[in-house]
C-alpha cells in the first residue's frame, strides 16, 4: 500500500480545507529527532561508566528493565506525528544510544516493529560510551550515503564526544541530507563550556556549507540535542539560524524551535526552568510557496500528557527513566521534537 493515499483525505480537510491548496493533493512528511535517555544494553563493555547500566551496577540494569526502556522508546517513537501521518516519521535522528545492536532491538519492539524501520549507525568514541543514530522508512526515504565526523579540540588531543552523523538520500525522491547531533554538555557550566559547542556549531556549518556549495539546491536538515538553546551563540551566531522565515534566506538556515523558546515552552527542565536543547533547523530553500516540492509546514513538540512526570521532585517535567538509582519505568529527560513538510503529489493513486 502506497504512504501517499491515506493521507489525502486527512489534508482535504486540515489543509486543503482551510483554502491553502483547494482541489489538490498534497503529501506531508515528518521529520523527527529524539534523544532516548541512556538507552544502554545490559552488557559491562564500556569500564567503569557501563557497568552503571549492568545487572551489577548501582542501577541494576537488567534484562527487564532493559525491554521496559525499549517498549517505552518503541511506544513513543510509533506515535510521533500520528496524526498527520498515519506511518509516522520518515526519519527519526537519535541520541544516547549506546551501539547499533540496542537499536536494532528498538526497531524490533512493540509498534515498531511493522513499520521496519532501517538503521543508520557509528561508534563514537564519546567517554560514556553513547553515540548519535537514524531511524528510517524505507518506505519514504532511500539512503544513497552516509558518514560520521570527528569533532576534534586542538588544545585538548584527549577531548572525546559524539561524533554527528550525515545520512543522504532520497526523500520521495528529493535529495535531502540529514545532520544528527549531540553537542558536548554543559558539565562544568554553560559559560565555561561554550567554546565546546561552538566548536560543534562550526563543525555543522562546515559540513552544511560542503553540501550547498556542492548541490545549491540541496536540502538540508540539521537536528539533535544541541545542549544549547535557540538563542545560544552556537546556534544564533555560528549557524546563523534565523527565527522568522521571513528573515530567512535562501542560502540561510532556518529554525522552527526558536518560536517555541520565545513562548517559554522547552524540551527539558532543570532547577525550575525549561531549555530547548532539542532542535531541528532547516535549510532557506524549504521556506518558499513552492508547493511542487518539500516544503516546511510546521514545527512540533511532542510533550504529550503521558510524557509528563505527575509528582516529585521532576513534577512537569519530561517522565524520566530513573531518578537516580531509582527506576521509574519513565520514557526520557527530553521530549521529542517533529518538522512537517508538505508538496503537491503529482503520482498516480495505488
């Protein structure tokens, strides 16, 4: 069964009902990125920080425990943008995976499993062992490449984290790349780790860069836990990622989340206060009325009721997996983040 001929008729109403594209079929893709918290097996292959995520560690991370987090993740992912796209996401960027195998196993659980999702991985040599990864439907999106890029500091030859993640291919078609990250942290506090993901920032706008000098009419998606907010100097300044489409050029990038920080409203909480450290930014050329080709329609965060921790002393905040040593059989620290984009279909019905 065609992806494109169950989602017509939700257009013709959401859309097409409101006078944008009166008697024309549109087709909307999303575009997710979800940070899984620690999704760790529950082999000790890593020293010291791996043994906390085994049955011998502080956590007492065992097999059940281990498929309770894949459910979970599973339950989450199978739902993100349900509602306009009964398939869920084409692409899927992911953080805090320990290896490709807990990933396959994700991909093999729960309401996952029927969507059979393919995988996009790389070891990265991060000191607690966790990488970046892409989760896709093959269905929708076919990968020509894909490369891993080494974030190096020249004044620290010892400096270790996860390496982002280019995966390029074809979106019904369309020549799309997809940058996943997940930035250094803010260990040691913002200030006196900014340098770290500036360092990141420049990293991506060189890979960006590259890939538009290449291809001037390529599409560009770069997505991750960025451990800095839209307004942050990595982001705003580095990027140059704007907050206003009209603001935006071609050749510039543009980012949705920036509208949702402005409003107060973030991805994780902290000591009283919400960041938006998730975030998804888009390349200029997805901002034109040019329905003929995928464009942006809306940005969303998944913060879902169910998501929510109810009491504690996390109360509102995203339903953690443990709380310290104690497990909590929660989904994540951070709630996922989704873009929609949108094109006239011009195929033939199946």
């Amino acid at each position: 069964m065609k992806y494109h001929y169950y989602i017509f008729l939700f257009l013709a109403i959401t859309i097409c009902g409101t006078g944008e594209a009166q008697n024309k079929k549109l087709i909307p893709y999303s575009i997710a990125f979800y940070n899984l918290e620690n999704l760790f097996d529950t082999i000790n292959s890593n020293g010291n920080y791996d043994l906390e995520y085994s049955p011998a560690g502080d956590k007492k991370w065992d097999g059940k425990k281990y498929q309770a987090k894949l459910n979970n993740m599973a339950k989450v992912i199978s739902l993100l943008g349900k509602e306009v796209c009964p398939y869920g996401p084409a692409v899927i960027g992911v953080a805090e995976v320990e290896n490709r195998q807990v990933l396959e196993d994700l991909v093999k659980t729960g309401d996952l499993a029927p969507l059979n999702l393919a995988v996009v991985h790389y070891d990265s040599p991060d000191i607690r062992g966790v990488d970046v990864g892409l989760l896709y439907n093959p269905q929708m999106f076919t990968v020509t490449s894909s490369q891993s890029y080494r974030l190096t500091i020249p004044e620290q030859p010892e400096f270790r984290t996860r390496d982002p993640l280019l995966v390029s291919g074809l979106l019904d078609g369309e020549k799309f790349h997809f940058i996943v990250n997940h930035w250094p942290s803010r260990r040691n506090g913002e200030k006196a780790s900014r340098y770290l993901r500036v360092a990141a920032a420049n990293l991506n706008k060189q890979i960006h860069d590259s890939i538009r000098n290449a291809d001037p009419e390529a599409k560009v998606i770069i997505m991750g836990d960025l451990n800095d907010d839209p307004t942050n100097e990595s982001v705003k300044k580095v990027l140059n990622a704007k907050a206003k489409k009209k603001d935006t050029d071609v050749t510039e990038l543009f980012n949705p989340m920036a509208d949702f920080f402005s409003k107060g409203i973030g991805t994780i909480g902290y000591q009283g206060k919400w960041s938006l450290f998730d975030q998804i930014l888009l390349s200029g050329n997805m901002l034109s009325e040019d329905r003929t080709t995928f464009q942006f329609w809306k940005a969303e965060i998944f913060n879902r009721n169910f998501l929510i921790q109810k009491e504690g002393q996390y109360k509102g905040y995203p339903l953690r997996t443990h709380s310290g040593n104690l497990f909590l059989n929660g989904y994540s620290d951070h709630f996922p983040v989704l873009v929609y984009l949108i094109k006239y279909y011009k195929g033939e019905e199946k």
